[in-house]
C-alpha cells in the first residue's frame, strides 16, 4: 500500500473533479482506458451491445482499438464508491490469478465515471447456459463429467480467495449467474462488486446485506454478518443447481418443490435423494457421486455456520479425499423458516426488508456474463441489518 499513499498524496481525489485516466497511474496487470475508447468500442453504450443489466449499472459488450471483445460494466452513478476506495478494491483484484477468478482486463475512471472492463467470454454463464432452457447456449453440453469439472473449479476458486490470499476475501455474492464459462467451460468465479477483505483477527464483518434470496446464508440475511462461512452456504445451494440442473426458485411448481434446497432436504430425509438428479444426464452419470455431491451442497448449506465445512474441506469431499458418509448433515438455513415470502409478508416487512420478485423463465433475454441478476432467480433481496 506503500505506492498508494505516495499516490494519493499527489492527486486530488475529489470524484467531482475532472480527473482524467492519463493522471492515473496503472495498477499492477490492470490497464487505464480512457472513457473515450469505450464509448466508440460499445458504440456509445447503445442499447444494442447492451447485454445486461446487474444491480450495480448496465453491461455492454464491446471490441476495443487492439481488437479484444470485452465486456464492460458501467458501474451506477448512485454509487457513493470515492476514487481512493475504488482503486484500492481494484489493486486487491487485479493482484490476484487463478484458474477459476475472471481476470480484470481495465478500468475507466475520468470525473463521475466508474467502469470496470472484462474479458468478453462468449459462453456466457451458468444461468443463461444450465438454467435457462430455450437459450441459445443449449447446445453446450453438460454431461456429468463437465458438471463434476464446474462443481470443483468453483469450490478451488473459492478456496484460494478464503485461505490463500491476504486478506481473505469473501465474495457475498456466489450465484449462477457469476458464475462465467471459458471456451473449454472452465468455471470463472466473477463480479467482485459484493465482496469484502476480511481484516486480520477477524471471524466476520458486519455489513449491509445485498444479494439474491436462496443463496443467502441466513446469519447474513437477518444479522448481516459476512463470514466465509456465508460464501460456503451460498456455493452450497449453487452445487444443488448444478446438480439437478434447476434454479434454486421456481414459483411454476407445486410449492413443495418451489424451493431446491427445501425440496432437497426433505427427499434427503426420506432417502429419495436420486429422484432429484438431473434427468438430462443419463450416459456418463455417477449416480453415486452426483448423490454424495448434494449431500455435500446440504453440510454446507447447514442452518449453523460453524458447522458448514471450509472450502478446501469441500474440495476434498468433491474429490472424495474425504468421505462425505463420514460427516453429519443438520437440518439447512431454509429460507422459509426467515422470510414471509408471500405478499402479505413483504408488505409487514415494510422498509426494512425489499423484495425484488420475478418468475423463473425457461427462456428469457441473454444476460451479461457479468450481470448480477438473472431471471432465473427469484427474489432480489436487499436491506439494512439491525
């Protein structure tokens, strides 16, 4: 951080100002693009690049003067993010490789605007290629091979942002839809918009609470408190999407199945858990491990964050190092049990709680593959802990 105080000390920071990219510096394998190349590479951010639209701003895909498509996201100008915050979550980012991150390509930061600048990945992401029947991507086939590949990959990425870096970092925000796919459809981990440096010495940090509703851990959901922890339970209900091959809410079902983790739990409990498993997989299926598999996303969906195991404990258990017979499974963090998802219960909720509610599509408008929604999730869910 030493390069950064020198930094700040000799730019004014005010975010009112009109500061342009060439007075930035560039951060360490970060490249500064000024606003005027992304306005002509996303055609001045029409509608027709436009490929999505998360809760952070909208997402244009574009092709920069080098040729390289990117997708760009044009972060809210609500955003209350200074300059020094940003670039500072920037420098922790852009410092980190792995197989199973999405790398930052740039970044744009001239006067109001905040623009995040990724590499274009054309098979887009897990909830607009598994989830979403009737896309475009259903050509992609995710036999159980591939998914075994996704399951790990994800768990690996995880595990290296909560125990190898310093500090740890917890992304708050696990979910199909940031969930990116390689050509080879190697699983990349995205959208660190949500995510926080866990300070050293520190078990949790207490925070706004912004996320989807079924992938949010319930000691994040009612107290705020942001944990690793919360990011196993949140990969825990993804592992059961991807296993079954369905959204985690689809209110088009009987409600005994409307919710995958609750459905799951109580097939769990009556030994039925094969009558779950995705029914396109059939030719190369292990059904004994795609059993173990959800048996592994319910230990870590558990209602008690002690209890859920770290992520290099889960790739273990995916790479069966570890017997997942060998561990007890308590009764999971159901959301039902919190939340009165019905309407009369969002309006008691009043203005403390919001709810965002929409139908889990079998087809619907491709989304970015950096958008922090999806319509194959249906409750949006933010606000403010007590």
């Amino acid at each position: 951080m030493s390069c950064f105080s020198i930094f700040f000390r000799r730019i004014n920071f005010d975010h009112q100002s009109n500061k342009h990219n060439h007075d930035i510096p560039e951060i360490k394998n970060l490249k500064i693009i000024t606003y005027k190349e992304l306005k002509n590479a996303t055609g001045c951010f029409s509608h027709a690049n436009k490929v999505g639209e998360g809760g952070f701003g909208p997402v244009y895909k574009g092709r920069l003067k080098n040729g390289k498509n990117v997708a760009v996201k044009v972060l809210s100008s609500e955003s209350k993010q200074g300059v020094r915050e940003f670039l500072t979550e920037l420098s922790v980012i852009s410092d980190i490789e792995h197989e199973n991150l999405a790398s930052l390509y740039g970044c744009c930061i001239e006067g109001d605007h905040r623009i995040l600048v990724y590499p274009y990945l054309e098979n887009n992401s897990l909830a607009q290629t598994l989830l979403v029947s009737g896309s475009r991507y259903n050509d992609i086939r995710f036999d159980w091979r591939t998914r075994v590949k996704i399951c790990v990959g994800v768990a690996r990425g995880l595990a290296f942002l909560h125990e190898q870096v310093q500090p740890p970092i917890v992304h708050r925000d696990i979910k199909a839809s940031n969930i990116l796919l390689a050509e080879d459809l190697t699983p990349k981990i995205s959208d660190f918009g949500l995510a926080k440096l866990l300070p050293p010495n520190t078990t949790h940090v207490s925070t706004r609470v912004a996320g989807t509703i079924g992938y949010l851990a319930p000691e994040y959901a009612i107290r705020g408190q942001v944990t690793r922890k919360s990011d196993v339970y949140s990969y825990g209900v993804l592992l059961l999407e991807i296993v079954t091959g369905r959204c985690n809410t689809n209110t088009r079902l009987p409600s005994e199945d409307q919710f995958l983790l609750e459905r799951t739990w109580a097939l769990y409990e009556r030994g039925e858990l094969e009558s779950i498993v995705d029914t396109y997989l059939a030719d190369d299926l292990d059904m004994k491990q795609a059993y173990n598999f959800l048996k592994i996303g319910l230990l870590c969906t558990q209602d008690v964050a002690k209890l859920r195991p770290t992520m290099s404990t889960v790739v273990r258990l995916l790479t069966s190092e570890i017997d997942i017979n060998s561990q007890k499974i308590t009764k999971p963090g159901l959301i039902s049990d919190f939340f009165d998802l019905s309407v009369e219960g969002q309006k008691k909720a009043g203005s403390r709680f919001s709810f965002q509610v929409s139908s889990c599509h079998d087809s619907g408008p491709e989304t970015s593959p950096l958008s922090s929604e999806n319509t194959t999730h249906i409750f949006t869910f933010t606000g403010i802990s007590d």
